[in-house]
C-alpha cells in the first residue's frame, strides 16, 4: 500500500473514468431484442454453461431454496431485511401529497406516486450478492411498486443460487427469472416472450451489467451506473491500525479495481497501517483480488491537517466516507460529496453493507457529486399538479402571456388570450 504526500496524488486520483460500452454489450441486447427468448437461452448456453428449459421460477421452486440455505443465514436476511424496511419507510413518510394556494386562486401541488414495474438484478458471480437483492427490492416495495421482478445468473450448480431465492421471497418478488448479465438488463429493459419490460432497473453488476445499463438508460430509468466499490477515511493518531486496516482490506476484497484510501495527517498512523494491511493481508483466506486492489489502487494520503483531508474527500466525492477522529464534530458539518458517512470506530463501512438499515447501492466513480445512494425516492415520481380559479388566472395569466410574447411563442400568447376572452365571466 502506497504512502503518498497530497502534492503527489497522480492527476486522474479526482477524475472521473469513463467506459464506453462495449460492442459485445451492443450485440447482446440487440440480439435479445430480436430474438428474446431464445437469445436469452443462447446466452446462459453460452456464459453459464447452463440449458435452461424455462426461465421463471415458480413460488414452489423458491421456497424449497429455504432447504438449502442455513437457518442462521435466513434469520440474518430477515432481521437485516426489517431494519433496511424501517429505515425505508422513515423516508417514505418525509414525502407526501400536498396542495398549496400559492397566490390567490393558483393551487399547486405535488403527487408522489409509486413507479408500476420495478427489476432488481442480482448478481451472482464469485459471491451470491444477497444483500444487495434486500437493498433493491425492500426500498421499492416500501414506495408501493405495483410488481417486482428479479434476475439473477444460473451460475450455482445451473440454477440461481438458493440464499438469492430466499432474499427473493423475503422481499416479496412477484416474478423470479434465471437470467444473468447484460441478457437480463436487456430483457428487462424490452422484453421477451417470457419476461414483460420494467419501467426502472436497479441492482449492482459487473462491468457488462453496469455498460448494458448505460445503454438502455431512457428507455427505462435506472438506479445508477456502479463502478468498482471505493472507501476513503479520514483518521488521525486516536484511530487504531487494526481496524482501519480492516475497513480497508473489507471493501479491496470485492474486487481488484477497488480502491482503498487513508487520509491522514499522521506520519506514524500511516506506518502503522501500512504495516497492518500487510500482516492481515496475508492471513486472508481469499487474498488474491484483495492484493490486486490494495497494490494497485490502495494508497495512504499524508495530508497537513484535517482541512486538506475535508478537502481532498469533496473533491474525491467517494462512495463510502468513513471518519475515525478524535473529535470528529469538527469535521463532519464540511463533508458534503459521499454516497454514504460512517462516523466513529464502531460505525465499521461494513454495517451498511448489510444490517444497520441504510442502503449499500451507492454512487462511485466521483458521481457522489450530484446524487446520494438508492432510496424510496428512486421508486417514486413527484408529480406537479395545478388548479386555477378565475381570480388566480387574472393573477397569473398576464404574466404567462408576457413571457409568451417575450420568447415569440405566439400559439403560447394566444392560449391566454383565448381564454381572456371566454372565460371572463
């Protein structure tokens, strides 16, 4: 892990990385555009080395996967599954339908109403990401979506693995498809003869998953576009080696684009974590992706006090902020680009992976800038709407006429006139 001074941090440490999307993605979902179900089948063929007969799973099949799967796991699902649903509906309840008389006569107002179809992509892969499935698929209900459709790879044995079916119940998915990778963003994005289109797709992926997202964003809305995991923390000399070391070593392991940052004005915590990383590196089971990471993008920041480390974290807007300071009430009210804030030596990143109730689908890739992490508000539209009495049009129109003429729109201008001339009674 390397230990650098601020002023040499490369030039691309704060840029954004753009990936184009790759022909191979292109093909896929035109392919299944056109050919839909069989495509989707010559694709697990294909990447899956699986023949699939049918693609839905009926409930039958999903509550046998119970059989699989350990009873301390499910029970894990389902407290985590009640915490991140609590937290969901204190959101839900801070947005509401509302009507107000602006001026008199001019009533606006706001609707919010669920969106009606709703894909949850869950990947499968190296880990069966179950959690993620709960951080999708709760949120949405919690808004009201009308129907729920899960995907998910037959990559465990030539079949969705059981601990997703699970997580596909708890979250009350009303349709379950064995379809993975950038085939199942495509059929849920146009459909095929087996799986109706979404109107939203959220969950996270790999590079494909993510560019095939990209690629069909406007014919359906997405959640984001998730690019390797990151965590940055700012930590001085009351923070312990061990655990940050820990945190840092936890989010590398997911893949070797991560990455892992320290900020620090601590010369000797720097050493020390250095030092750390390396002595709990090689006690890892799985330690190959997490050594990529760690030696490809880890680094330790060595910055000159806490303001240049409040400094480089806006401006490195990263998915996951995690603050162990002395006194860290100092620093909190100035951090404002990050997906998520984890504020003290307990409040370890990996609680809000899974069982604290905020949600882990998060921005990367500097795109904290802009927008936070998945929330009730991704499953629902504010709606405007408008009611004007007579008294509110006399308030209002000749204003609406004026900007009319002012831009040239004169169809605009003679929607006015029409009615001033109709309506003055």
């Amino acid at each position: 892990m390397k230990i650098l001074s601020a002023a040499e941090l490369p030039k691309d440490f704060f840029s954004y990385r753009d990936e184009e999307v790759s022909d191979l993605v292109r093909e896929i979902i035109q392919h299944v555009k056109t050919s839909g179900d069989k495509a989707l089948r010559e694709y697990s063929e294909w990447f899956d080395g699986v023949t699939l007969e049918t693609l839905r799973y009926d409930p039958e099949r999903i509550k046998a996967a119970y059989q699989s799967v350990a009873p301390e796991a499910v029970e894990a699902l389902r407290r985590a599954a009640e915490h991140i649903r609590r937290f969901a509906e204190v959101q839900r309840q801070a947005l509401a339908d509302v009507e107000v008389e602006l001026t008199p006569g001019v009533f606006t107002g706001q609707k919010v109403q669920p969106i009606g179809r709703v894909g949850v992509y869950a990947p499968g892969g190296r880990f069966p990401l179950v959690s993620s499935l709960l951080m999708g698929g709760i949120p949405a209900r919690v808004a009201g979506v009308e129907t729920l459709v899960v995907c998910s790879p037959p990559s465990f044995q030539g079949a969705i693995h059981p601990a997703i079916l699970v997580a596909a119940d708890i979250i009350g998915a009303d349709e379950v498809y064995a379809v993975g990778g950038a085939q199942a963003i495509a059929a849920m994005a146009y459909g095929s003869e087996s799986i109706r289109p979404v109107d939203k797709i959220v969950g996270p992926g790999n590079k494909y998953v993510a560019q095939a997202k990209k690629e069909v964003f406007g014919v359906v809305g997405i959640d984001l576009i998730a690019g390797p995991t990151e965590v940055l923390i700012i930590a001085d000399d009351s923070a312990q080696p061990e655990i940050l070391a820990a945190d840092l070593l936890a989010q590398a392991e997911h893949d070797a684009d991560a990455s892992a940052i320290l900020v620090t004005p601590s010369t000797e915590l720097a050493g020390k974590v250095q030092r750390e990383v390396e002595r709990q590196l090689a006690a890892l089971k799985n330690r190959q992706t997490a050594a990529a990471s760690i030696g490809q993008n880890g680094v330790i920041v060595l910055v000159d006090g806490l303001a240049e480390a409040v400094e480089i974290a806006n401006h490195k807007a990263p998915e996951h902020l995690e603050v162990q300071l002395a006194r860290p009430e100092e620093v909190v009210p100035h951090l404002k680009n990050f997906g998520a804030l984890f504020v003290g030596e307990h409040a370890a990143e990996v609680l809000g992976d899974y069982s604290s109730g905020i949600n882990h689908t998060l921005p990367t890739n500097s795109t904290a800038r802009y927008r936070g992490g998945l929330s009730v508000l991704d499953f629902l539209k504010i709606q405007s709407t408008l009611r004007v009495s007579a008294e509110g049009f006399a308030n209002i129109g000749p204003l609406a006429e004026q900007l009319a003429v002012t831009e040239g729109l004169g169809a605009h201008a003679n929607a006015i006139a029409v009615r001033r001339q109709l309506l003055r009674g």
